[in-house]
C-alpha cells in the first residue's frame, strides 16, 4: 500500500483541517472499531451525508488499501492488513481517551472510541485544588509575576509565608505542584498547590523560567529487567516496558528525577525482592550526580 507520508501534505483549500480532522476519524475507527459508516462521521462531526461520503472517498484515496465495504451489513471494514495513515491512531492514543474518559476528563461524545470495553479503574483518593488559587498561579506564570502564599510544608509545625515567582505547573503522577522561584530560600522548589493555604498578588518577580537550570536539564535513565528475575520473567518485563535489546530510556527532567525514582522504587539501591522491583537503573552510576540532587531534593522540594 502507498499513500503520502504525511496525510496532511494532500489535503488543500478551506476545509483542510475540518477533513483533517475527519480523516483522523475515519482511520481511528477502522483501526480500533474494525468498522466505519457515513453515520459516524454524520453524528460525530454534524456533517451532510454527501460530505461524509466524500470523506470515506478522500481516505480511500490515501489509502486505498485499508478498508473494504461489506454491502450486507452495509459499513466499511478494516482490511486484514490495514495500516494506519495517521500517527495519532496508536494504542496509547485509545488507552489514553478511554481512561480520560473513564475518570470523566473527556466527554465520552468528545471521544472518537466507538464501541466500549468494559473498564475498571483502581480508586484514587482526589487532591484537591482551590479553583481560585489556580486561577492567580495562572495568571502569575502568564504575567510573569510573583505571589505570596501561606504554606503548609511537612517538615515544619505551622505554615509560613513565602514569597514566590512560578513559572510551571508539575505533576508527579498523584499531586500536582506549582515550580516557582522561592524569594526566602533563593532557589527554585517545588509546591503542592492544595498545601498553599492561602494565595495573594505578590509584589515582586524573581527569576524566571529561563534562570532554572533543574527544569531546562533532562536525565537519561536506562532502565533493564531485574537480573535477580528468572529469565522468562525477565522477558516479560521486557515487553512490558517497551524494552528493545533489554534496555528502555526514559527522559525526564532534573526536577522531576525525585518523584520518577520514586514512582520506579529507584530512589534508593533497592532491598525489594525481584518480584515487587521488577526493573532497575543501568546507568546508576552515570547520573549519581543527578542522584545525590535527587536524594537532597527528597528534602528541599516542597519548600522544606
């Protein structure tokens, strides 16, 4: 089968990204549905009937080779070897919109997910985050201006206040903290938002975004299988984790290294038995600076 490299090189005039957008559509379906007709371009997208057609014309002349029409049951099918025309028709795509949708992020009619797998979802208990506060750490890394905050760390009695320039928002895959520059500590920290008890205008900015070096440094981590796992085991790790020659790099940034570590169980030469720490760090020794930061940060980054 051949079609352009970059579906979006064909397409021309007004409509481009409306049929873009369609196209995507009509491949994501295929690809994960098996099927396709025109009334799930004409329910999704509000489109004429004529317009749909022409649609399900256009992707068969990208990819003439993808779908065939079942005239029985009257729908477009997956050809056996279909290959998607779009990169965004992934697996992770899928997984992502249906958990986005699960946990209720994305309307399921936002979804282009047709039918439904039965999904279950381990409970988590909310953070939660006062909308007013958000809105001025919004407003305070778009203006580039600082804030005072009363904040409630975990390693002192009472809260305090500080002054801070944010410039980005984190997640650590349970919290979401504000990155800001700390005027008390001169340095740049972390917040968890729901800890800042109190926020208000401040009335200096520090340093910005371009001045943190942590934030702008990404680390390299080569993460293996654990050597102590049987050799079948082993391989599965390996699938699990995308592995290509035993070995996966993950790239994250210096100031998030502590809370990937810790997510991994890498945050410390690890005593787990091979079953419960299942993959660990290649390139240990390579980024021990980066390590003895992180080890420190386990301290320092919630404004300790």
């Amino acid at each position: 089968m051949s079609h352009p490299e970059d579906p979006r090189d064909a397409l021309t005039g007004p409509a481009r990204w409306g049929q873009e957008r369609r196209l995507e559509f009509i491949d994501f379906r295929l690809r994960w549905d098996g099927r396709l007709n025109r009334g799930d371009l004409i329910a999704f997208f509000a489109i004429s009937v004529p317009q749909a057609s022409k649609d399900i014309a256009r992707y068969q002349e990208l990819a003439p080779e993808n779908m065939t029409y079942d005239a029985r049951a009257r729908v477009y099918v997956a050809a056996p070897d279909f290959q998607p025309v779009f990169a965004r028709t992934t697996a992770s795509r899928y997984l992502s919109d249906l958990l986005a949708s699960e946990i209720g992020v994305l309307e399921v009619e936002a979804s282009f997910i047709g039918w439904r797998p039965p999904t279950g979802l381990a409970p988590v208990p909310g953070r939660g985050v006062d909308p007013e506060a958000l809105a001025l750490l919004l407003r305070s890394i778009r203006e580039k201006q600082g804030v005072r905050v009363l904040y409630q760390s975990m390693s002192r009695p009472r809260a305090m206040h500080r002054s801070l320039t944010p410039h980005a928002f984190a997640h650590d895959g349970f919290r979401w903290h504000v990155r800001a520059f700390c005027h008390d500590r001169q340095q740049f920290l972390d917040f968890v938002i729901p800890r800042m008890l109190q926020v208000e205008p401040g009335t200096s900015s520090g340093p910005g975004a371009e001045h943190d070096t942590e934030w702008h440094t990404h680390v390299d981590l080569v993460l293996q299988p654990n050597p102590l796992l049987p050799t079948a085991h082993q391989r599965v790790v390996e699938l699990d984790y995308g592995m290509s020659a035993g070995e996966v790099t993950v790239s994250c940034r210096q100031a998030l290294l502590f809370y990937t570590l810790r997510q991994l169980r890498l945050d410390s030469e690890s005593t787990h038995r091979p079953q419960a720490q299942q993959v660990v760090l290649k390139n240990r020794s390579q980024i021990e600076q980066f390590l003895v930061a992180a080890e420190r940060g386990s301290f320092d980054k919630e404004g300790a």
